[in-house]
C-alpha cells in the first residue's frame, strides 16, 4: 500500500506476452481482457494533526497604532498534544501576531538641556535634544523617542541655537621698520625704528602680545670716526669730564662700559659694576675653629654651637657691587688703601673695618676640616669673563676646595675648607677677564 494509513493505493506490472517467454507490444493483446494495474488499499486509521490558535494578548500600544500577539501550535487532535510543525500544512497555519488600532494617541515636544557654545569668541551655536513623545500616564517618565514629528502639536522647537560670548582678538603682528641712523657721528647715541602692531589687511590693532614687542630704540656706537678714550683718565682729558660715573671706553678694540672712580684726582681708576650686586658676589671667612683639630663633627656642616673658638680676626663676609680693572694687564685686582669705601673689590674674606669694609686680597681662608669658605661671582650683564687661565688653588694643611667655573667664565661659585689653608687666584695678583 502507498500509504501506511488511511486510504492507500496498491500497484502492480502488467504486460502483453506471446508465448511463455517473448514480450510483445500491449497492441497485440486483447485490451478489454487487461487486467488491472492497481486496486485501492485501506490502512490503519491516520493521526489527525491540525493548528490550534489561542486567544489574541492586548494590544502592545493603549493608544494609536500598535501590534497584539497569540499562541499557534500544530496538534495531535486525538491525543490532544503539541506536536512539531512539520506534522501539520504551513500554508493554513493561521497568524501569530497583526497589528491593532486604537483611539488617537496625544503628543508633546520633549527638549534637553542646551550645550556650551561651541566656540569661545565670536559666532557659534549651542545644541540640545528635541523629540517628540507619546504622553504616558501613570508612573511612565517622558523619555526620548523616534517617533515621527508630525504627531507633535504646533511647530518643532529649535534644536540649535546661535550664541555669542565675546568678540574674538583679530590676529596680528609685531611689525618692525629698519633701523635709523645713529643720532651722533662719534660716540655712544640712539637708533629708532618703527614697531607697529597690525592685523593681516595692514589695520592697526591693540591685539599683540606686550611681552613680545620688539625693541624700537637701541643703543649705538660710532667709534670709528672719532677719538674714544681707552681709560677713565682719557675720559678727562678728551671729555673734560670731573665726577664718578659710568662712561664707555674703548677696551682692545670694543665698547665696554666702566665705572670711573676719582675723577677729581689726576689718576682716576676703573671699576665696573656688578649686574647682580651683592647677592651673587660675596666672600666669607668661617671664624669658627675647633678646639680639637682632628675631629670633624656634625659630618661636616656648619654649626654655630660647635665646640670651637671664635677668635679667628680675620673671619668676616664681604659682598661687592663694583671690581676693580686693570685694562693694561686685563685683570681684577687687588684694591688700594686711596679706594672710598664704596669701591670694594670681589674676592675679600676679612672683616671690614668699620664702615670702610676694605679688602685684604684675593682670597679665601678657612678653619675647619671640610668646606666652611665660600665666595661667588658673577659677571652677567657687566661685558666681561673671566678667561680660561683664571684658576684658583688650594694651600695649607689638609686644605681641600671645590670650585665650579661656568665654560663661559661668567659664573664662578666656591667652597674651600681644610685645615688653616687657603684658596687663592693661581696667578697671585688678580683673575685674568676679557671682554665679551
């Protein structure tokens, strides 16, 4: 049978024969006694499958356009159990889901809370979130939506708005002219020039950064057609200067400023003034000396309860504005005994005497086993150096030293320590500079 339920067909061959062996064509036989090629069968009773639908949920929506939802199975009609799809014809199988309408929904215009302007000056825009949401009853909050903006009533609030908070600063520049001539033909004297501050169409503008404005004057020096003096007492005779102060000289061939000291005497002396004053240009004589020698306390730092004696008269700290020259042998040196006491020279450790503060040489003593002198010196800004041969030395017992030069030899910073020793210019009479 066909089938191994329900109504089947049973089938069978037949054939047109001559004789017992030979095929012949079913023409050749009698076609009204044919027999029959295939008879109904019947077999057992089919299972009887069918699609149960159950009822529809409520609409997902309470208002407008929204979807419902039901339960679809195939089932076993005699068992009445759920069986799998296949059993049952997919193309009766009713709908598990359509959609549903109801009364009209009401809408409302949510917006958000606007941005910071998107520039700092000038024109820019803010921005903010604008929605149109259903108006949910019950505890439901409002919450950004996509729905469609023509359910909305009136018109859609803006979601970018302008915003201004200050003008903007034009760009522009520092603009330089070339420099003039120099206000004199011999001498020190003035260059201008034109400094401007303009926007990039050439308009003048307040916008440029003070702290870059070039220099629109300068100092110039014409010292080729005229006669310079070499020393303060040139400056006497070629100037008929008579008081202290600062002049230019013609030192080995270039402009330095100097300090002329004296000059109501016949030989006035040069000196040069220290940029950074007394607070970078000192000497000090630690007076403390231990009463034991060999000991070295405290790993070496100063301290004035120490077990020491202070009878020391040569301790002292000395600063210094103003350094004595040489400009025949291009040295700081040692100062004379007719110097005012304003006139100190760089290099003293010796307790000044009174108000005078006079200095004893260029050097630094010390007691004490480790480093308790110090001095400094720094020639910034007065057109010197000091030149590579300028070196100090340490002398005396146990003496040490440390002693740092800037490789340019304007900066020099010292500690000397020992036992009675000494740090002193290895040349004996001064530190070699030279003009910048």
């Amino acid at each position: 049978c066909s089938v191994s339920c329900g109504q089947g067909v049973r089938r069978r061959n037949v054939g047109c024969q001559m004789g017992t062996h030979k095929i012949a064509r079913e023409t050749e036989c009698n076609p009204y006694t044919r027999p029959e090629s295939e008879r109904a069968c019947q077999a057992p009773p089919c299972p009887l499958y069918a699609w149960r639908a159950e009822e529809w949920q409520e609409c997902t929506k309470t208002c407008g356009e929204g979807s419902r939802y039901r339960k679809v199975a195939c089932v076993d009609e005699d068992k009445g159990g759920e069986v799998h799809g296949m059993h049952c014809d997919v193309s009766t199988r009713p709908a598990d889901h359509e959609g549903c309408s109801l009364q009209p929904c009401e809408y409302v215009w949510i917006t958000g809370e606007w941005s910071e302007c998107s520039v700092t000056c000038g024109k820019g825009y803010k921005q903010r979130l604008v929605s149109c949401s259903e108006i949910y009853t019950g505890k439901e909050n409002y919450e950004y939506s996509y729905q469609t903006t023509i359910n909305c009533p009136g018109m859609q609030p803006p979601s970018v708005q302008a915003c201004f908070l200050r003008e903007c600063p034009v760009s522009a520049t520092w603009r330089v002219g070339n420099w003039g001539s120099c206000s004199v033909s011999c001498g020190v004297g003035v260059m201008h020039r034109s400094v401007q501050c303009l926007t990039s169409d050439d308009q003048p503008s307040h916008f440029c950064p003070a702290d870059l404005k070039p220099e629109e004057r300068k100092a110039c020096h014409n010292i080729y057609n005229c006669e310079l003096p070499q020393n303060c007492k040139e400056v006497k005779r070629l100037k008929g200067a008579g008081e202290d102060g600062e002049y230019f000289l013609v030192v080995t061939g270039k402009l330095l400023k100097v300090f002329c000291a004296g000059m109501h005497s016949d030989h006035p002396k040069e000196y040069v003034t220290l940029v950074h004053g007394d607070s970078e240009n000192f000497s000090e004589v630690y007076g403390h000396r231990l009463h034991n020698p060999t000991e070295c306390p405290y790993n070496g730092s100063r301290r004035d309860d120490c077990q020491c004696r202070k009878d020391y008269t040569a301790a002292g700290f000395s600063s210094f504005q103003k350094v004595r020259i040489d400009l025949t042998t291009m040295q700081i040196i040692r100062p004379v005994k007719d110097i005012p006491s304003p006139l100190p020279l760089l290099g003293t450790a010796t307790v000044p005497p009174s108000a005078h503060r006079m200095s004893r040489g260029l050097k630094i003593l010390f007691t004490g086993h480790l480093f308790q002198g110090r001095f400094s010196i720094n020639l910034y800004g007065t057109g010197l150096s000091l030149t590579e041969s300028a070196r100090w030395i340490s002398q005396g017992n146990y003496a040490v030293s440390d002693i740092k030069k800037s490789p340019d030899g304007i900066r020099v910073v010292g500690k000397c320590g020992g036992y009675c020793g000494k740090c002193a210019p290895s040349s004996g009479t001064g530190l070699e500079i030279r003009v910048l």
